[in-house]
C-alpha cells in the first residue's frame, strides 16, 4: 500500500513537472556602462607642400625645385575606450571615449631639391603621430539580440611632429655659398578635428563582446617654423606646409557591467 502511494505521487509529481510550461531566460541587454581594449593599424596622409619662395634670401634661387615626395605615416595603433549604451528595441544609441599610442611614422628624401645651385642639397622630409583620443557618439541596429552594426561620429585629437631637414656637402649649404650648417624646419603640434566611421560588434559569450571598426578624420594643415639655420643667414621663412589625414581599422574587446 505504502508503496503504491510513493509511485502515485511522484507520478502526480512528474505530470504537473512536465505540464508547467518552461521559463525562458531574459534577453541580454546591450544597456549598460562597458569598458575594453583595442589594437589595429593606423594609416594617413602628411604629405609637404612647398609654400615659401626660393627666390629670396638665404636662398637666392633663380633656378627650380623638386616636387616634394608623398609621405603616408603607417603603423601600429592601441589603447582602450569607455562608453555606454542604450537599448531601445532593436536600434541603439550610445556614447564612447578612447584613447590609443600610435607608432605611425614616414619619411622620405629628394636630392637635389634645390635645382641650379652648384650643389647637391638634399632635403629630407618626416611625419609622425604619436596618439589619438576620440569622444563619439554611437548608434546602430541588432540584426539579432547578438550582432550590431553601427555608424559612430565626433570629436578627434592627434599630435603630430612634421619636419623638413636640408643637408648639404661640406663645400656648400642650402642657400649661399659661404655658411657650412643645415636648415631644420620643425614643429609638435596637438591638432583636432572631426571624425566618423563605422563597425560591427557581436556578444560571444555573456557580458563580453567584441568588435571591428573603422575611423577617418582629416586635421588641419601645418606649417613648420625654422628651428635650426646658420646664423649669417637672414631669418629663413617657414617653406613647407603639411596636411594630415588620418584612417583607423582596430579590432576591440569589450566587457559590459550589468544595467
């Protein structure tokens, strides 16, 4: 008796068991403060334009110059970036700052760029950036509950050093004929600009995610001062200008806190 009462409550047991329907586990949400790390490669333009006129002192040229060369600084770029997103149904908005180092540098010769002289004079010209700080806004479009597409725009901060060195032969300078030293046109600069792009994120495993992303920004020109000339010569005027643009594909980690 005894135990034909177990075997009916537990079958009484299993039947309302099987009879509640399953409780399914709540959606992640993609609100919430995140924070993370990214590396990729960073790539842009610098290239000098010649802006002064050769034909005054020190130089004194009546004949022609070279065409400055391109320079498309090129290297590693990484950091880490904060934010915060908001879910609204599929679409989200969001807000994010980073900062990366970059090893990005170029440099190129032309020799003789001062044509007619009497001497080869090689210039020689270098750009680098040295770091990025973004602050972006973000929003996009979960194709499922796990995969975001997204564009991003805003503000953009680089520092770059631009320089163009004229070296000569010992029997002669950049300009006349009777100083022996180099002319070093330089400048460091910090430079701000707008920037957009785009990428894709995807949550792999809990409140982790990760993603590809791409950035553009375009920074204002520079001209370099003369920072290094033989003391005979008049002042030397600034003779190159250098632009700046600048392209990002990084790939990032994100952790995101729960909302």
């Amino acid at each position: 008796m005894r135990k034909t009462l177990l075997t009916s409550v537990s079958a009484a047991a299993l039947t309302c068991s099987a009879a509640m329907p399953a409780v399914a586990a709540p959606p992640f949400s993609w609100t919430g403060f995140y924070v993370g790390a990214n590396a990729g490669y960073a790539w842009g333009n610098t290239d000098p334009t010649l802006i002064g006129s050769v034909s005054v002192a020190p130089f004194f040229l009546t004949g022609t110059t070279g065409a400055p060369p391109h320079l498309g600084p090129a290297g590693f770029i990484g950091g880490g970036q904060a934010g915060y997103n908001w879910q609204i149904g599929q679409w989200l908005l969001g807000g994010e700052v980073d900062f990366s180092g970059i090893d990005a540098k170029a440099s190129a010769s032309l020799s003789p760029f001062f044509i007619g002289k009497g001497n080869r004079r090689t210039l020689t010209w270098s750009s680098q950036y040295d770091w990025l700080f973004t602050a972006r806004a973000r929003g996009g479009f979960l194709i499922d509950p796990n995969w975001l597409f997204y564009v991003t725009g805003g503000l953009a901060v680089t520092r770059v050093k631009d320089s163009a060195i004229c070296s000569t032969p010992s029997n002669g300078t950049c300009g006349d004929f009777n100083a022996g030293t180099d002319i070093t046109w330089s400048d460091s600069r910090t430079l701000t600009a707008g920037t957009i792009g785009g990428g894709v994120e995807a949550r792999f495993w809990q409140n982790w995610s990760a993603r590809v992303e791409y950035l553009y920004a375009n920074f204002k020109d520079t001209t370099p001062p003369t920072t290094s000339a033989p003391t005979s010569f008049t002042p030397v005027p600034p003779l190159f200008s250098f632009n700046h643009t600048l392209n990002v594909v990084r790939f990032a980690i994100n952790y995101q806190f729960s909302p």
